[in-house]
C-alpha cells in the first residue's frame, strides 16, 4: 500500500518486485482474525469430545455422548410405531366396512393407503387413481366391478380381467360401423337403428344389458355415460375395441385389461387400507 507511511519500516519476508517497489510485508493478522480462529479450534475440541468425529479403519472415534444419528433415527421409529400400534392392532380385526364407518380409524387408513397406493398401484393406476390410457380411473363414480368398499376390496385382492370377443371376424365393415355409430349415440343422446339391430343381434346386450349399462359381476362398461375405460373415446377407439375385444386370446390386436391378484403381494391389513383409500377417492361409489 504506497499510502501507508509506517510500511518502509514494517519488515519484509525478503520478497519484493519492481526494484522494491513491491515489498511482501510481514503483518500480523487482524485481532477478529484470529480470535474468529481460536474460537473455531475449541469448537472442534467439544465437538470432538461429544461426538464421533474421526473415521478409523474400521471403526470410528464414539465422542462420550453416545450419540448416532442411526440411534436418533431407530428412537424416532420406535416412537411412531408405539404410536401406531393400537390403530394397527384394531384394523386388523376389523372388516374394511367398519373402518371405513370409523371416521377417525379411517383418515388414520387413508393416509397409508395413499402411500402405499403410490408405491403400488399408481404406475398403472395414475398418480391419486387419474388413470393412464388403458387404465381405469379409480377416482371417479364410474366403476366396472362396483364401487362399493367390499367389491373394491374383492378387486384388489382376486385382480380382475374383463373379457369380450373380438368382432372384427364376424362382422361386416357396414355392421362395424353401423354398431360404433349407435355406441356413440348412446351417450349423446342420438339413436341409431341399424347399429341398435347390431347390438341385439350380436348379443352385445347379453354381456352390457338390454340397456347397454353395464353389468358389474362381469365388469362389462357402462356405454351410455360417455365415460371411456379405453380412451379416447373417439368412433375410431370404440370402434376399434369392438373389431379386437378385450382380453381375447385369439385376436393378437386385443385390448389388454389385466388386473393383476395382490392376494400374495400385500396382507390383508395392507390391501384394507387401500380399499378404504380408493373407496374415497371415488367419493364413495
Ligand atoms: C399392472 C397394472 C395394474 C396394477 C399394478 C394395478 N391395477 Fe388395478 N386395474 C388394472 C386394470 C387393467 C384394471 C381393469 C381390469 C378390467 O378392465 O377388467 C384394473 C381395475 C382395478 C379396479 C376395479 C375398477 C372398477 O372400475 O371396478 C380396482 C378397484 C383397482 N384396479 C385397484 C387397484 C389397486 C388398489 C392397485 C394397487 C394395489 C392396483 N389396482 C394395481 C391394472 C392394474
Ligand atoms: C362376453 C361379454 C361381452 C360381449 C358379448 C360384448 N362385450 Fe363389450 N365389453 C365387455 C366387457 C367385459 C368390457 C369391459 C372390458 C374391460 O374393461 O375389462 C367391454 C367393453 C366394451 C367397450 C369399451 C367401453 C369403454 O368404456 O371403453 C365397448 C365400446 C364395447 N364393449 C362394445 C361392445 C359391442 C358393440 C358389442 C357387440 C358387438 C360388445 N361389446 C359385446 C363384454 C362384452
């Protein structure tokens, strides 16, 4: 510093530039310096008295706590888990009805099953049960099997797969499209004769009824709520489904709709709680 008039006489390390011009100067460091050094020096002390600190071959330098954050961690657990256990003990006793009539066994339900719903169910499902193309939304008051908490439960439990046969063979491309046309018309209202003859002569009536609604023991879809389980919902789509079936085996286009059994992939309480998570993501039905 050329403005500092002491620094001719501070001592040099020797070093200097420019003909000394430029000396390296030996000052001391500023006092906050080194007492912000001395400060952190005991602290590392402390620290390393209290606890572990050093890793060893083999082992580690314990620190006179005792503490870990694994201990911390495995404390913390046992706490929720003694927190938890009346509710675990108490569902797995009940039917999944009778949770479901418990207003505080069934928040406490909820919130595991949207866990392990997650975990689960959702790559198939959607996030929250919105469904993915080819997968049934779960979170609305459409169902295929039912959407009463036993019958969820049953779904869950025994997996489920839909079956109808491809009709592309049998039918005649005017039949095909006479039948799409009036499918669609269902659900906006518009009736279409030629397809309506199609319907009941092909037995099509005979898996989704006289009134084409769907009959929930065989998972056959409601087509007249405008609600798509293959999507989209598109003449092109249904039309498809009706040329290739559902799950049949003879037809290498069908559409695939398996639900797979988790009878041995979770317990019983495990799919109770998602039975009661799914029932309400539906808003019940
Ligand atoms: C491999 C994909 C897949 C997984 C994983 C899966 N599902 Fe499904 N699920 C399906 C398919 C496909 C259907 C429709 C079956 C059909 O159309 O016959 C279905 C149907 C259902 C139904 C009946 C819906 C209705 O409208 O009646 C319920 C309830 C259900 N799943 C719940 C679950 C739950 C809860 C899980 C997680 C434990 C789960 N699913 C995991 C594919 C899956
Ligand atoms: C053997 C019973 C059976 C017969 C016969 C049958 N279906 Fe189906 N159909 C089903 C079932 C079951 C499903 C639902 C499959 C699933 O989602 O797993 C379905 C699904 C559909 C769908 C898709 C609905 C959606 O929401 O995407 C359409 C469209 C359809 N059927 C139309 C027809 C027509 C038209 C005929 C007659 C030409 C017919 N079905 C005959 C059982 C049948």
């Amino acid at each position: 510093m050329s403005d500092n008039k002491n620094a001719n006489q501070t001592p040099d390390t020797g070093h200097s530039w420019d003909d000394g011009a430029l000396r390296e100067l030996l000052n001391e460091p500023p006092g906050w310096w080194k007492l912000g050094m001395w400060v952190s020096l005991a602290w590392v002390l402390v620290y390393f008295i209290l606890y572990p600190s050093i890793p060893l071959a083999t082992d580690f330098t314990k620190g006179v706590m005792g503490w870990t954050a694994i201990k911390e961690y495995k404390a913390d657990l046992k706490e929720v888990e003694e927190l938890r256990a009346p509710y675990e003990a108490k569902i797995k006793k009940m039917s999944a009805s009778a949770i479901l009539a418990d207003s505080e066994l069934s928040s406490y339900v909820e919130k595991s099953g949207k866990v392990l719903f997650g975990d689960r169910c959702a790559a198939c499902h959607g996030s929250g049960g919105a469904g993915n193309p080819g997968f049934p939304v779960l979170a609305d008051d459409d169902w295929l099997y039912g959407g009463d908490i036993n019958t969820i439960e049953a779904s869950i439990t025994d997996g489920r797969e839909g079956g109808m046969p491809a009709f592309g063979g049998s039918l005649s491309a005017q039949q095909l499209d006479d039948v799409t046309q009036f499918v669609i018309g269902l659900a906006q209202g518009t009736k279409h004769a030629a397809g309506a003859a199609v319907f009941e002569e092909q037995g099509c009536s005979g898996c989704h009824g006289e009134d084409a609604k769907g009959v929930t023991f065989m998972g056959s879809a409601n087509l007249t709520d405008g609600i798509y389980r293959f999507t989209p919902g598109t003449a092109e789509s249904v039309k498809y489904t009706i040329a290739h079936g559902v799950n049949d085996g003879s037809d290498p286009e069908t559409r695939n709709a398996v639900m797979p059994s988790f009878a041995d992939k979770l317990t019983e309480t495990e799919i109770k709680k998602l039975a009661v998570y799914v029932y309400k993501l539906g808003g019940g039905q």
